[in-house]
C-alpha cells in the first residue's frame, strides 16, 4: 500500500520544470533539435544524484539516463520509465506563467488573459471537481506534455528510495529529448539502456494504458514543371503549383483526411506545400492502425498525382515514401506481461483502467521496434499542444503511484 502520509513532490517539480523553455525546432539539423532542452536535462540529472542515483549523467546525445538499484533477492526483469523534455514546436513554451485553480467547482475555466477553458469542449473536467488544476495565463503552453510524465517519474524514485520497504527490482529511468519533433528514440542506446522492457509515462486521462499506435510512413512529392518567361510563356510554360493544387483539389472530401476521419480510422495528410513554376514539393504523412493499408493509402496517393500530371503534358514527377514507425502492438502483443502488470497496478489502486489505442506515435513506437517493448501510460495532461494546456495536481498523485506499484507489482511476480 501507498504510504498515506508521503507528502508528494511532482508538483513542486513540476512547476519549476515548466518555467524551463525546452521547445523542439521542426526543421533543425542538429540533435537535440535546439539545445536549450540540455537546461533542464542537466538539473533533471542533479536532481537524480540527490535523491541517490549516483550514476545519473547525461549523454553525448542529450539523453538522461539512471538507474535505481534493485532492493530484492528476486530475478527481476530489469523495467523502464522514459519521458520527455522538450516540448511542442507549435506553442511557444517560454515565460511559463502556471496558474493554480484549487479545489474545481465545475464550469468553464477562464485563464487571464481572457482564453476560456470551456466544460464543454472538456469534458473530462466533468469528473475533476474538488481538483487542484494547472493552466498557464492562455498564453503560452503549459508543458505537462511531458513535463508532468517527468515529475512523476522523479517522484516515484524518491518515494522508493525513502521507502526501502516498497522492494523493486532494478529500475532504469531515461529522459530523452526531441519526442515532439519525432526524433525521441533516433540516438537512444536500448543495449546501453539495459532495460528489457519500459514504459513511457506520456499519456493523457487517468488510467490510459496504451498498448497501440498508428503505424506511420512519410511521403514526399516533387512536381516537375516548365517555366519560361511568363511575357513568352504561351504554349511553353508548364507550371507545377497549377498541378500541386489540381492535384490537391482531386484528393478524397469525405474520408481520408484527419478531419474526417475518427476512432480506428486512417488518414492521408498533407502536411506542408512549397514551390515555384518549376518545382513543387508536397510532404504527407500516412496513418493507419493496419500497416498494410499504409500502401493501399499510398497507392491511393500516387494514382491521384499520377492523373494529375497526365493533364499537363510536359511535367513530371517523383513519389517517395519515407518509413516512420510502426503500430507497437504487433511487439506488445508477443509480451502481455507487460501490459497486464500495468493494469494489476491500476486495479491496486482502484484506478479504472482505459485501454485506447493512441491516433499517433510515441517514442515507445519505435523503441519497441528497437528492441525494447514499451506502452504508454497516462501523465494526467490534457490538451497537448495547445494553450489551454491542463493537468490537475491529484492526477499526476495518481501517475506517482502507478510507476511505484508497478515496480511493485513485477517484483511480486517475478
């Protein structure tokens, strides 16, 4: 049982973290994508040391990496728990401003700058009365994605370590950067790591146990025209944007695209257009839960381009396909230990679990193509990316004691 006396830490930690600028660049080169993520990775690792694991340090690649002893006789598997530092390129994370709504009467939250957290655009507010709920002042992003996953991770350490009773095996923590720019796991070591399974602490409502992801590829367009002056240009000049958007205007209205689409759904998704007369390049992303229907919906795609340009005599173009990741439930399903442990933790806790599949990738995706098996359980945050940003205090409480439990719980069962 959880120490009902614990007097808990996430939120202290959490809301020096915030204050902390960590926001990744989309088109950067380097790696992390901007190295002021490195500003908290360095406290994260001096914290570490304090609360005893002495081995924290950060790598050459921005990754802070630790590891907690096991306390037992047991042969534990050795577990993970990985969050991330920085936060989304689309909000400016910098000058956080947090704000504390203390005890949650119900009803829209007006933040001050006059943005309105509406009831019922949120409902999951519907069951935080009598919560203690962060937002920011509406005009930054908060950064509980996942700077709440972190401060439940460092706070769970602490209890374990001031709680000797609580036994556990070896318990390896990782801090990556870049997640949000879908770098997190492109340098990440899993033989160095020496976890041989883990969890990313990266979720949303309380009690998500997500165990599935859409498989995910990239594709990149490039549209070949003619261009000659446009005073000489009649009958000469083939011009690539006219065929980028017949090309556009051809794709699917009712279906195929993310706002039209829901649950387990899949979509085709232009995500960025840049061009001239002579070239235009459009970028995609392609989503499915299915991963053979990523070259169905890629077939779907260059068939549409193909019948564009064949409008246009005299233009060209190229179609590649860029690998993402893939669904993680086709690792997970070869490993249900992992998966059920989470869920005996939340039963201990009389947390009701909800098992979702997630609309989108986590660093877990690829890790567990790499080797190391990985879901993702729940933070408490809600509304990533955007300024009205929230988590509520009792749930990132209740995100500590699921990463306590469960190293509780594969010790017990080992």
């Amino acid at each position: 049982m959880f120490d009902s006396g614990y007097k808990f830490t996430c939120t202290d930690r959490f809301l020096e973290y915030v204050k902390i600028d960590t926001q990744s660049k989309e088109d950067s080169d380097t790696f992390p994508s901007d190295p002021k993520q490195l500003e908290l990775s360095k406290k994260l690792v001096e914290e570490l040391k304090e609360i005893g694991l002495s081995d924290a340090h950060m790598d050459e690649n921005g990754y802070v990496i630790a590891t907690l002893p096991s306390n037992t006789t047991k042969d534990v598997p050795v577990i993970g728990f990985i969050a991330h530092v920085d936060t989304s390129p689309a909000v400016s994370g910098k000058n956080v401003n947090p704000q504390i709504h203390k005890n949650y009467k119900g009803g829209d939250i007006t933040l001050p700058n006059g943005t309105v957290l509406a009831l019922d655009k949120n409902p999951v507010l519907a069951d935080m009365k009598g919560f203690d709920i962060i937002t920011t002042d509406g005009t930054t992003l908060l950064g509980a994605d996942d700077k709440a996953g972190i401060a439940e991770i460092m706070d769970a350490l602490n209890y374990l370590v001031t709680h000797p009773e609580v036994k556990h095996g070896t318990i390896k923590v990782c801090f990556t950067p870049d997640e949000e720019v879908g770098r997190g796991a492109e340098k990440f070591n899993v033989e160095k790591f020496g976890a041989k399974y883990a969890y990313t602490i990266d979720g949303s409502t309380r009690g998500e146990v997500e165990t599935e992801t859409f498989s995910a590829d990239a594709v990149v367009i490039k549209i070949k025209g003619i261009n000659v002056h446009p005073g000489y240009a009649k009958g000469k000049m083939v011009n690539s944007v006219k065929i980028a958007a017949n090309f556009i205007e051809s794709l699917p209205k009712d279906k195929l695209s993310p706002e039209t689409t829901e649950g387990r759904e899949g979509y085709v998704h232009c995500v960025s257009i840049e061009g001239n007369e002579e070239l235009t390049t459009l970028k995609f992303i392609i989503r499915d839960f299915i991963t053979a229907k990523l070259k169905e919906f890629e077939g779907i795609l260059e068939d549409l381009v193909k019948k564009a340009v064949e409008k246009f005599p005299g233009s060209e173009y190229t179609f590649e396909v860029i690998e993402q990741y893939r669904n993680m439930k086709e690792v997970l399903d070869k490993h249900p230990e992992i998966e059920a442990n989470a869920l005996e933790a939340l039963k201990r806790l009389d947390i009701k679990p909800i098992q979702s599949a997630i609309r989108g990738g986590t660093d877990g995706s690829r890790l567990s193509y790499m080797g190391l098996p990985t879901p993702n359980l729940f933070a408490g945050g809600h509304n990533f990316h955007a300024i009205t940003e929230f988590v509520a205090i009792q749930d990132m409480e209740a995100a500590t004691k699921m990463i306590v439990t469960i190293a509780e719980v594969w010790e017990e069962k080992a």
